[in-house]
C-alpha cells in the first residue's frame, strides 16, 4: 500500500494516478496449510487470530 502511496505521489502531476485494492485477508488452500503446518505457524504467528475475529473472506467453492 504504501509503494502505492508513493506511485501515486510521484506520477499524479503527470496525469498518472496509481491505487491499489486490498482484498484482506482470503481463506485459500494456502492459508489452510499456513495455520495446519508449523512452518506456517512459525513465519505467521498471527494468522489463527485474525480469522477467530472474521477477518478474512470465507473460500468460495468454484461453480460447477
């Protein structure tokens, strides 16, 4: 977000505005294997908390 932040600053006089979207945090396979691995565990520590507070966007199941 900030590299953004700081595109944006320095494009914007030449007409060029720059933005980012942040989707948060999604339950995917790969966060499933970050908070059922100890390697996950260990590099994100904070991951099981944030979705115990529904920080994240629930994994969608593809359609048929």
């Amino acid at each position: 977000m900030r590299f953004t932040e700081c595109l944006n600053d320095t494009t914007a006089s030449g007409g060029v505005l720059a933005f980012a979207v942040d989707p948060g945090l999604v339950r995917t396979t790969m966060t499933e294997m970050q908070l059922n691995t100890e390697a996950g565990r260990t590099f994100l520590p904070g991951i099981q908390q944030l979705f115990e507070d529904n920080i994240n966007v629930p994994l969608q199941k593809p359609r048929p």
